[in-house]
C-alpha cells in the first residue's frame, strides 16, 4: 500500500457475557487474503488492502497502534511480536499459497510434469477453442486458464495455461505446434515438477 493509511475508529457493540471485546480502526491485508476472509469480517470494520500480508503485519508493528490489526500468518504475527487474536480464520478450509522459487541455474527438482505457457490468441471466431483442442486430443490435462489483459494492446488479452505435461513430451511438442496456428504470441514458461500434496 503506498502512502498514509488514514483510519477512523469502527463503532461496534459491546461484547456481552465477560467475552473480551477488540476495536479495530484499521485491518491491513492483501487483496487475496480480503476475499478469503471477507465474509468473517464484522460489517463495521474499515479494511485496508496491502500487497502482502506479512507487510501489513510488519506496518501495524511499526505504527504500534493497538487499535489496528493485520490479518496475516501466525508465524508473521510472532517474528514481529504481535499478539495473535484468531487463528484459521479462512472461510475454505482448504486454502493454501503457493511460492515459485526463479532462478537462472537448474536445480533438481526431480522429473518434469507440468509446464506454463503463456499464448494470444488469433481475433478469430473459435480461436481459443482452436488453441485448446491440441491439448485435449492428446489427453494433456489443463491445470490453470487464465486470462490477463495485454500489455500495449487494448482489449486483447493473455492466457496463462498449466498443463500436466512436461514440455519435451512428444505429445506436447506436436501440439504446441498446432496450438501456434491459432496465436499471436506462444511461449513456454518453463517445465519443472508439480507440487505433491500441500504442507
């Protein structure tokens, strides 16, 4: 979040029945960790998005203003010395982030099997089907299809695509080849091994 963060105090009920009642004025988060959590969050409460949850943990330490809280990872909220009032408070109880480790050198992973790409598709009708079919004939699993707007070019867009698939597969080869018939832009992001079950 750039700038000042301006707050005024939430007028919320008391709490009843001894329970401790805790005023927030400001709720630091980032924008994914707000709609997890959003329908827990009283009705009253002014929230703020951040780019990171650990950064806005960080900035409630720094201001050490009592009223403010962030919503963050426990272990964020200890390093920083910030006392955790709830935990998992995540609406899907399956909820996981996932980290990308970049770097120039190749490290052993283990075998590839999944790869991104990235591809715009032709202004044609039937385009994006066209670009997908490839994959599908050859039994390749499409994990992620997301689309982004492109860059210096209004109202085009972007499709980010995972597949299960290294990209030296043969099946895959012979499909990217079908799938550049139908694209303005194809690249391969890279192939590396997929993420087992989440920790």
């Amino acid at each position: 979040m750039s700038g000042d963060v301006s707050a005024r105090a939430a007028e919320m009920p008391p709490v009843r029945n001894g329970a401790a009642a805790f005023i927030f004025v400001t709720i630091l988060l980032d924008m994914f960790a707000l709609g997890v959590i959003l329908p827990v969050l009283p009705k009253l409460v002014e929230s703020f998005v951040d780019n990171d949850t650990a950064g806005a943990a960080r900035m409630i330490a720094e201001s050490g203003n009592r009223e403010d809280a962030a919503i963050a990872s426990v272990e964020a909220g200890v390093n920083l010395g910030l006392a955790v009032l709830a935990e998992r408070i995540q609406t899907e109880k399956e909820n996981f982030t996932k980290f990308a480790a970049i770097g120039i050198e190749q490290v052993d992973l283990g075998q590839a099997d999944k790869t991104s790409l990235v591809m715009a598709v032709l202004d044609n009708p039937g385009s994006l089907l066209a670009s997908l079919q490839p994959f599908a004939e050859r039994g390749i699993n499409l994990h992620k299809l997301e689309s982004r707007p492109r860059r210096g070019k209004a109202f085009e867009y972007v499709f980010y695509v995972d597949l299960m698939a290294a990209a030296d597969d043969p099946d895959v080869e012979a499909a990217l080849k079908e799938v550049a018939q139908h694209t303005s832009l194809l690249r391969v992001l890279g192939s590396y091994r997929s993420a087992g079950d989440p920790v």
